[in-house]
C-alpha cells in the first residue's frame, strides 16, 4: 500500500502527537531560509497583478464605473445586491483558483528551504500542471463554493459576523488540503477530507498554531506596511511545518522510489 496512504489511515485510527514549540521552531527556520525571496517575489507580482487587474477593469468598464464599484463602501456585503453579491463572489472565486497554484508555489519554496535545495522564480509555477493544477482549482473551488454560498446564505439573514466566522472556521479545517494534494498526490476531495480529519484530530493545538503565525505575518504592517510581504511568507512556512510534523513530506518520494526499483 501507498505508505501516505497507511499513514493517514494511521492518524485516522490513532490520531498523531504534535509539539506546539517544534512545530513553531521549525517554522521559524524554514522562514529564515525563504523570508527575503518569497518576500520579493511577493512584492514584486502584488504590483504586476494590481497593473493587469485594473488596466483589465478599465479597459472592460471604464475608469468612472470601476472608481464607483471600487469604493469600500460599496463592497460591504449589505450594500451589494443580489445580482451583484453574486458577481463579486463569482469573480473572487475566479482568481482565487487561477492564483491557488501560485500560492501552493511557496510551499514548494519552503520544501526546498527545507531540503536547502535551490529555489528561482520558476518554483512558485510548479503547480501549474497536470495532475497539480486541477486538484488544486478543484478543492479551491469546492472550499471557496461552500464558504461563499453559506456567507450569502447568513448575509441574507443579516448574520454576517456568523458568516465570517464559520468562513474562517471552513478555512481552518481545509488548512492542510493543497499541501495533501502536492506533496500526497491526493485528489481534491479526499485531500479536503483528510484535512478536515487531521484538523479535528487536534483543533487546539493548531488553531494556537494558525493565530501565532498570523500575528508574526501582520508584524509587517507595523511602521512601513510593504514589510508585510516579508512577514506573509511565516504562514507559508508554518502550514509546511504543520504537514511536515503530522504527515511527513517524504512519504510520497518513498512511494515512488519503491515502484521504480520494483
């Protein structure tokens, strides 16, 4: 049997030991190795997109009607209307899946940091093909479908602060599902499925986790905010050192070592 695959039914059934201040020491290393790039990267393809995303709206809409639909105001879920709550969440949805590979790009950079492997610019594309980039698009969209509809489902209701937090609750339990899918081969829904049962295995535990890493990456916004870009990449490296400690990034390789002997 796939020996990932013995290990997850192994969690399964028995569960896993986690070490909060392992798991932070690693992370933090791993941040050390890949903070400056990934930073820079981050930085520099945040104003590449914000350039094509507004030259693409204007070009489409008109710089008057995009200033309109731009106001924050605007965007608030109660001032949106039905059609257009749906639109907005339709186009979020869009780019979410089209930049989910992207983003799973750096966990692929903190892999390499781990392994003290080189890394370029061409890592953070190496989901962007078959079978990565479909399981990826597909578990981003089946989270982000479920996530939006019951936040328009609560907006309606005018439980919006519900909305969020269950949101935010749907985001926690699938924390681990691109990681399954990149580093396990795992399809879409059963990396989501396995995520799901890795979180609730040990919720406390990696929501202290999740909140730690959160406040490190917003330590950027103090003082001059682009140092957020340096500090983001920490989630990066905690969601790789929560995987690493609880599944192990080298079951895979393993795998197919073992078939290329036999």
């Amino acid at each position: 049997m796939n020996p990932l695959k013995e290990r997850l039914q192994d969690i399964e059934k028995n569960g896993y030991q986690l070490d909060f201040g392992d798991v932070f020491n690693h992370a933090f290393e791993n941040y050390k190795k890949i903070a400056l790039y990934a930073g820079l990267v981050l930085f520099v393809f945040s104003i590449l997109f914000g350039i094509f995303a507004i030259g693409a709206l204007i070009t489409f809409w008109g710089a008057d009607l995009i200033t309109q639909k731009l106001n924050p105001e605007n965007l608030k879920s109660e001032n949106l209307s039905g059609s257009s709550l749906y639109i907005y969440s339709g186009a979020i949805l869009i780019v979410a899946s089209l930049l989910a590979p992207f983003q799973a790009g750096f966990l692929k950079m903190a892999d390499c940091g781990e392994k003290d492997e080189e890394f370029h610019i061409s890592t953070l594309f190496s989901y962007y093909q078959l079978p990565y980039v479909m399981e990826i698009i597909i578990s981003t969209i089946i989270i982000s479908s479920i996530s939006f509809l019951q936040a328009i489902v609560f907006t309606q209701l005018k439980l919006e602060i519900l909305g969020n937090l269950i949101s935010y609750f749907i985001s926690f339990l699938t924390i681990l599902t691109i990681p399954l899918v990149i580093f396990g081969n795992l399809k879409a829904v059963e990396a989501i499925k396995y995520s799901i049962l890795i979180v609730l295995k040990k919720p406390l535990i990696l929501l202290g986790l999740i909140i730690v890493a959160l406040i490190g990456s917003m330590v950027g916004f103090i003082g001059c905010c682009i140092g957020v870009f340096f500090t983001l990449p920490f989630m990066y490296s905690m969601n790789y050192a929560i995987y690493n400690a609880i599944v192990g990034v080298d079951f895979q390789d393993k795998f197919e070592e073992t078939n290329f002997v036999l």
